[in-house]
C-alpha cells in the first residue's frame, strides 16, 4: 500500500511540472503586442495649391519734373489712393520637417483688380483724369514654422513684384495730352500663416501679407510731349484662405 501512495504522489508531480513548463512555453511564445498609435503628421513634400481672398494696395504717383506740363501737376505734386479688390491664384513649394520645426521655399502667382481714378480740377471740371492698376503679383519667399500635430504656424519672407500701370488723360487746356506705361516694380514682402492637414495630403490655412516697392519712372506720352512721373504701388496687403495637394512623404509612427 505504501508503495502505491509513493507512486501516486510521483505521477501527480510529474502532471503538475508538466504542465507547468507548458504555461511557461505559452507563455513565451505569446506576448502583448504593443498599442498601435496614429502616425504623426508629416509635412515633408512638395505641395501646389491655389488661393483666394482680398488686397489693398495703396498706389503714389509723383511730377517728377521732366517732361512736357499737361497734367497740370506742377513737379512735386501728386496723388496718393487706396484701392480694395479680389484677388485669386496658385502656390507650388517644398517643406521640410526636423522634429517639430517645418522649413521650406513657396512660389505663389496671382491676379488681382486693384485700381483707382484720381481727377484734377486745376482748370474746370473733368478736366485732367489719372488712373492706375495692379494686376498681377508675383512672390518668392522662404518660410519657417513650428508644427504641432496637423497645425503648422509659421512666418515667411522673400521677393514681390507688381505689375503696375499709369495712365492720364488731359483734355483741358493750357496743354493737351494722354498717355499711358507699364512696368513691373520689384520689392520685398512678410507674412505669416497658420495650415492645418485634413488628411495625409490635404491641407487647407489662413494667410496674411505685406509688401512694399521701389518706384519707377512712368513716361506717358502725348501730343505734348511725354509727362514724367514718379510711380509705385507704396504697397499691398493681401489675407487669403488656401487649400493644397501635398505629395506623399515617408510616414513618422510613433507608439
């Protein structure tokens, strides 16, 4: 009988072990995998785009004093007008991202209706009728931000340019004339923006811009001569909303 309970006692011993190793082994082989976590926004890429919102410019033009009297501006003399308008167009450029600082370069065209008329009445009524436009805007700039997930703020600045015209038309005597010139002034503008990443790809931001330009000289001929004018759009501000395609970038996962 003692024999048998000594038997007994070693087979349960050799279950339990057994069964124990057999837990470990599973226990081993199996393990928690770890939480899956969303990636980070990746702002790396080129990305183009287009915009839309509103500008003003506030146009200067001057008698500079050369050039033949109609006008009726005698030199020194001149207007100075604000005019609001619509303005819409593209951007193309790149990011690059470092941790949570976003660095990049951006191109951007528009067009825009900013425009004024300005009427002297040296001699009468309707009597000398100045006019001027900017059309077409151009920047070039560097940008840099801080991201924060999908919200990137960031500052930019760079190159602007303006296509700009002048045009006066004096019907009323002592002197006669009309004439008109384009040029393209050159300058420098800031801004800032905030973006936002709706999906992996589309990005969608608020805009605000400053820029100001050198003056040219306007020589606008008639059949008095050519009238000379300092000109140039003192500046233009522009706010624009703006939604962009960004080109897949390597995805950042964190978990």
């Amino acid at each position: 009988m003692r024999n048998k309970l000594i038997a007994a006692f070693a087979c349960t011993t050799a279950l339990v072990s057994t069964g124990a190793a057999s837990a470990a082994d599973l226990g081993a082989r199996y393990t928690k995998a770890p939480a899956y976590a969303e990636p980070l926004f990746n702002w790396t890429g080129f990305y183009v785009g287009g915009h839309i919102g509103g500008a003003w410019t506030n146009e200067q033009f001057i008698n500079n004093g050369v050039g033949a009297p109609f006008g009726d501006l005698t030199p020194g003399q001149g207007y100075r007008q604000r005019s609001a308008g619509i303005m819409g167009g593209a951007q193309i450029g790149y990011n690059w991202q470092a941790n949570n600082y976003v660095f990049g370069m951006e191109g951007t065209i528009s067009g825009l209706n900013n425009k004024g008329t300005v009427v002297n009445t040296a001699f009468g009524a309707g009597d000398d009728v100045f006019s001027w436009r900017a059309n077409v805007l151009a920047t070039v700039v560097g940008r840099a931000g801080f991201a924060v997930q999908n919200n990137l703020f960031y500052i930019k600045g760079g190159y602007a340019g303006v296509n700009n015209r002048i045009n006066v038309s004096d019907t009323v005597g002592p002197f006669t004339g009309s004439g008109g010139q384009t040029h393209w002034a050159n300058g420098w503008t800031v801004g800032a923006g905030w973006e936002y990443g709706i999906t992996r790809n589309w990005i969608v931001g608020l805009e605000y811009n400053y820029a100001a330009f050198a003056s040219q000289t306007y020589q606008l001929g008639g059949t008095s001569g050519n009238y000379s004018f300092d000109a140039k759009p003192r500046d233009i501000q522009w706010a624009v909303v703006r939604a962009s395609y960004k080109f897949d970038a390597p995805v950042i996962a964190r978990y």
